[in-house]
C-alpha cells in the first residue's frame, strides 16, 4: 500500500463512520403473514378477515412484505398462498399492489363457496415461518384467523416443535365451538396449548378477538 493509499484509507473511514451514524437508525421493515381457517362455517367468517388484511394493507409501507394464505387440510404448501408482495420503495407504486392484492383476496372470498374438510393449523405457520424469514424483515408476524381446532387428515405427522425465534404470533377471532358451551375447558386449552407451542419455539404469544382494536395487530416503528 503506497502513502498516498494509506492517506485516503485513514480519512476515509472515519468520514464514513461519521456518516452512518448521522441518519440515526434505519426503520424495520415488516413482514406479515396471515392465515385464515377455510374449515367448516369459518367461511362466514371472511368478511372480517378482509377487514383485517384491509387494515394490515393501509398500515404497511415500502419495504414492508405481506402474505394471505388459506388453512386447508394441507397447509404446508405454496399453492395455499392466495397472494403474497413486497412493496415497492416508490409510493406510487407500493399504492397499486397494494390495490392488486385487495382484489386479489376479494376474488378469493368471492370464489369460495365450501370449507376445506381439515385444519392444517400447523402445516399453514410452518410456511408462514418460511416465508417470514426468507423476508430479512426485522419484525415477523404470523396471524391466525382460526378457532385453533386442529383437525388433521390420519396420515399427517404435525406433532413436533416449531422454530419461531423472533416471530410474533396473533390469534385472531377465536371463536367458540359448540362443544365448547358444554365445557369451557376445551376453548381455554387451545388456546394454552398454542401459547405453549409458540412460546417453547422463540415466539411470542397473544389473542385479539376484539377486531376494533386492530391498531393493536402491529408495532409502529
């Protein structure tokens, strides 16, 4: 290295400390992925749960990643997405897919006339994982529109840990069961078995069944 390298080297990288430091930290992006339970009467349920993703769409920014996906009797697969973007840095470009993935999941809602015969609650936050990391996003949620009653075809395997270091996890509108009015019991360890799983797998744990207090799903930056 010549003198006049050396030289630079030293002033250079000062300066460029200097800089990096003056813009102050660089905010999160956000990665969001949303699973809604497709079994049973939890179709008519829909229209809430573009009520969220509705919200979700008009609190996300650039750089910000958002997935919907149904949970069907088998989760764990790409062709359950029903639509996935990451927004643009430009502003009017993050406003039209954020237009196209409305109508995207309005369509959705529009075609779905019958209920999945299972619940792959674990299949669907597997993929959720997956997505959510390949992301780099700094905050990771999973959501879960679901009554969390797992109902699996026999063959499946779904009874192992699952790795949600960093994640927050949200279980939204968890309805009540008919069997649920004859022992409350079986509502409530749902409930603490899925806190139980998430908990032992690095994430964090809640329940929003109240949809009014949505600016509570996500953190500002």
């Amino acid at each position: 290295m010549n003198t006049l390298t050396r030289f630079l080297t030293a002033a250079l990288v000062p300066l460029s400390l200097a800089l990096s430091g003056c813009g102050g930290q660089t905010p999160k992006t956000k990665a969001v992925y949303l699973l809604i339970d497709t079994s049973g009467t939890y179709t008519q349920e829909l229209n809430k749960a573009q009520a969220i993703i509705n919200y979700l769409l008009a609190n996300l920014n650039s750089g910000d990643s958002i997935a919907v996906a149904r949970i069907d009797s088998g989760s764990f697969s790409e062709k359950d997405i029903v639509a996935k973007t990451t927004f643009d840095m430009r502003p009017s470009t993050a406003n039209d897919q954020k237009r196209q993935f409305k109508q995207a999941i309005d369509l959705f809602a529009g075609k779905l006339k019958r209920g999945s015969a299972n619940t792959d609650i674990t299949g669907g936050v597997l993929q959720a994982t997956q997505y959510l990391n390949e992301t780099g996003a700094g905050d990771k949620y999973v959501f879960i529109f679901s009554d969390l009653e797992e109902d699996l075809p026999d063959d499946y395997t779904r009874d192992f840990p699952i790795s949600l270091d960093n994640i927050h996890v949200v279980a939204l509108n968890v309805t009540k069961l008919r069997s649920d009015n004859i022992d409350p019991r079986d509502y409530l360890n749902r409930l603490d078995n899925w806190q139980h799983r998430v908990t032992e797998g690095g994430g964090d744990w809640r329940v929003l069944n109240d949809l009014e207090r949505m600016d509570r799903l996500i953190v500002a930056n």
